[in-house]
C-alpha cells in the first residue's frame, strides 16, 4: 500500500502573510471609503453606504465583527490545548476568548453605544451633563479597561518574548481609538479643529471615524496573528493529521 504524499505548510510564513494581507484590505476599506464615502464617485447610496467605515451597518462593520469572531475561535482553541495541563491557565484564555466573541457580537449589533443610548434617555438629561462624552464610555469603560490590565497581565508569563511586541501594537491601536471616539463625543471638538484647520466639520468628524475603525481593524489583526503564533507554538510537537 503506498504512503499518501504529504502536504507541509509553513504555519508562521501564512500567519504572516495573512497578516499582511488584512492589513491591505483594511487599507483598500479605507480608500473605497474615500472614494464611495466622503467624495461620493458614485451616486448609489448603497454603494456609498456599504463603503462608509463611518456607519454600523457597512462592510467595514461585518469585517470587524468576523475578525473578532475569529480572534475568539483561536483563543478558544488555546483554552483546550491548555486544559490538561494546566486548568487555570485555561481558564484564563477561556475568558479571553469570551471576551473577544463579545466583541465581535458587539461590532455586529453596536450594543455598547445602544446602552449608552438607552443610559442618556434614562437619566432624562444629556450625558454632557455630567461626563462630557459618549455615555458608554462610563459603562463599559470601566470593563474594557479592566480587561485590558488582565491581558497585560496574563499574556506577560505566557507570550514568547518575540510576541510581546504584537500585544503592545494591538493595544496601542485601541487606546488611540479608544481617545479619537472620548473626543468624537465631546461638543464642538471637530467644529473647532474644523475652524483651525480651515476645512468642513464633516472632513474632520468623519476622518476622526475613519481612523477611529481603521486603528481598531489593526488593532484586532495584530491581536489575530499574535495568538495564532502563539496557537502554533503551543502545538509544540503534535501533527494535524486531516484523514477520508
């Protein structure tokens, strides 16, 4: 009986490539964003709509959703390599990949700006009132703060060293985003950089959202490839046998 030929695939080469392929198709959003969006080449409000990063309900929104999904289903897959040997550290990439599948269903139906909607109806007053942004930002602010240190916290003993540079991009990308979204929220803000700047308060405020999802989209490729090579090491010895 002859031995099937086997098929080797380089698992760090095509985490990288991968990498660098969703940045340039997160690249490619944001130019279909200038070119359907803000400059509007197109007079189909669908085309124009679906290309916004702006809005919630584009492409740029289910790319983000899908790519938190898949950021989870990776961590998930850590937790169960890790189960035997060690239960707690599993249960600490369990919560990370929860947490991560909570992003993804909170980009698919913007949740934490709904809450924060429904928290600004319920005090029947602005949230300018008494926090001068977004008033989601004191509901789960707290909690994706609170995340972030347990992240640092848990992945120092356990990332390679070569990884720990991925996990300072990745959160850098979103404490920026994080700061761009506190000021998109603040009144006036993109009026008065408007004024300085000399151009239209719609070219400020929808370039601050632009970048705001773009560094997000980052951010969560970043996150992908790191915990995919660290999937891979963790591996270790084993071979993945696909069998008729």
């Amino acid at each position: 009986m002859t031995t099937p030929p086997e098929i080797q695939i380089n698992a760090v080469t095509l985490i990288r490539r991968g990498f660098i392929a969703l940045i340039g198709l997160e690249l490619w959003m944001g130019l279909m964003d200038f070119t359907f969006a803000y400059m509007r080449l197109s007079s189909q409000r669908v085309v124009q709509r679906l290309n916004n990063l702006a809005r919630e309900d584009g492409v740029g929104t289910w790319f983000a959703s899908s790519q938190a999904l898949l950021v989870g289903l990776v961590l998930f897959g850590l937790a169960s390599l890790s189960w035997r040997p060690e239960r707690r550290e599993a249960l600490g990439w369990g919560l990370l990949a929860s947490f991560f599948t909570y992003v993804s269903m909170d980009d698919a139906l913007s949740f934490h700006e709904r809450v924060g909607g429904a928290l600004r109806r319920a005090t029947y007053a602005d949230g300018a009132e008494w926090f001068p942004s977004y008033s989601w930002q004191l509901m789960f602010g707290p909690l994706f703060g609170a995340m972030g240190l347990f992240m640092v916290w848990f992945l120092a003993r356990r990332l390679a060293p070569n990884l720990r540079p991925w996990l300072a991009i990745a959160l850098s990308c979103f404490v920026l985003a994080v700061g761009l979204d506190f000021v998109e929220g603040l009144d006036e803000a993109f009026a008065s950089i408007a004024d300085v700047v000399g151009v239209s308060e719609y070219t400020v405020s929808h370039g601050s959202k632009v970048t705001e999802e773009l560094l997000e989209m980052a951010g969560t490729t970043s996150f992908l490839a790191m915990f995919s090579l660290q999937l891979v090491a963790s591996l270790g010895g084993r071979r993945i046998v696909l069998a008729p």
